[in-house]
C-alpha cells in the first residue's frame, strides 16, 4: 500500500498522473487503481501524444509504455526528460532484454517495470519516487542548479575558416544515426531544434548550408559519450561558448 503523508492521505493524493499505454483496458486498469489514491489522471494511447500532454500538462509522474505507435517509448522518454522540472518517468514493457532496460536507464528512465506488473507494484513504485521529490527539492534549494553548457559544433577546414555541414537535410540525416531528430512541433524562433540524448541541437532556418549549429548540453553525462562518438564519426568539432576551448 503507498506511504501516507502526516496527516494520513496518500502520497499520490492530488499528484498528476499520466499513463500512456495503447491498450485501452490496461490504461482504464491502471487509472482505477490510482484514482482509488485520490492522483489527477491523464490517459493517451501513443507516443507523439505522450510527449505533447508532458510539455502542455506537466505530470508529476508519467508511467509509459516502451512500445508505442507513434514514437516509441525511448523517444517519448528521451522528450521528456533532461529538463529541471522533468516528470518521474515508470516505463512498463514485456521485453525482458537487459539491453533495452540499461538504455532506457542511460536515458534518464527513474524505474523499469517487466509486465505484468501487480497494480500494488506500480502504485507503490509511484509513492516512491513522488515521496523522494521533498528531498530532491530541499537540495535544489540549496545548491541552485548548474547552467545549461552550450557549444558549438562546426566543421572547421585547414585555412582555419568554417567548413560546410551540408545542406538542413543532409545535416538532419548525419544526426539520425546518434538517435538526434526534431520532434514535430511547430516553431516560432527560426531555428530547427533536434533532440538527442542529453542535447538540443538548434539548427538556422532558411540556409542552403550549414557552418555551425548550437548545442545546448540538458545532461552531461548522457550527452558526452554521443557527442565524443558524432564528432569522431563525422569529422566535426566543438566549441565551448563560455570558454572558447575547441575540441573533438
């Protein structure tokens, strides 16, 4: 049964909830059993959906499933994690590959669950991470959190001047292979933002060829290990803005 609060409610008592599953009777099981703790639920059956109520509705916990029409688990969670006001995230799967789950948990994952999981497993796997918050946020008041690192990565050529990535589009490709891609939204601050593994990636809109692009840095330590692998493979470097350092 969840932890209860002092004055004896349920953790999830009010907490906002989002379940995405595409199984519309496993979605209307789940939010039975945590409305019975008092939580505010919200139901999409797909990946792109997921995403969009985690930017709109911000949920304090999300339990999602790692196959997904749409976009897939992975990508949902990768969108909706790596941001200071982050959701908890339970993805729930019946893959039992040990793969998957330590990618998952390389990406930010707070919990993997191998289905079937027991409601009472899930309910109170929620209590838990709702109930760490109060410490998570005692600490953030105490040390305010690092700036976002941002650099920019360039194709430098040997008079020293700035090399051509490509086109948009063929830039776009060159990332896919490092899991980075926009998510469809639409934009309003002319540039194409792409999101990877611990990255934003801001591309200018309207340019026939690229010579640089900014990288903001959402976690460190997911991001360096793709970043290192993308300059290696393809050839570019990277600039630290704050500090002018190149690298790569």
């Amino acid at each position: 049964m969840p932890d209860t609060t002092t004055d004896g409610r349920s953790v999830l008592d009010g907490a906002r909830i989002l379940l995405v599953d595409d199984d519309r009777d496993v979605l209307e099981s789940m939010a039975a059993a945590f409305e019975t703790e008092g939580a505010d639920i919200m139901m999409v059956g797909d990946g792109n959906s997921a995403v969009e109520a985690c930017l709109e509705e911000e949920p304090d916990l999300v339990v999602l499933d790692m196959m997904l029409p749409g976009r897939s688990g992975f990508l949902a969670l990768e969108r909706s994690k790596g941001r200071e006001d982050s959701p908890f995230v339970i993805m729930v799967t019946a893959n039992e590959g040990k793969r998957h789950q330590a990618y998952a948990e390389q990406i930010g994952v707070d919990r993997y669950l191998q289905k079937p999981i027991p409601l009472a497993t899930l309910l109170d796997t929620a209590a838990e991470l709702l109930n760490s918050r109060e410490d998570d946020l005692t600490t953030t008041e105490r040390s305010p959190p690092m700036p976002k690192r941002q650099l920019v990565l360039m194709n430098p050529a040997d008079d020293g001047a700035m090399g051509s990535m490509g086109s948009p589009g063929a830039f776009q490709r060159a990332l896919e292979p490092f899991n980075t891609a926009p998510d469809g939204g639409e934009r309003s601050t002319g540039t194409l933002p792409l999101f990877g593994p611990g990255i934003v990636v801001e591309i200018p809109l309207g340019q026939e060829s690229l010579t640089q692009a900014l990288i903001t840095v959402t976690d460190q330590d997911i991001a360096w290990p793709v970043l290192s692998r993308m300059c290696r493979e393809l050839g570019w470097k990277m600039m630290d803005v704050g500090t002018g350092q190149t690298f790569g």
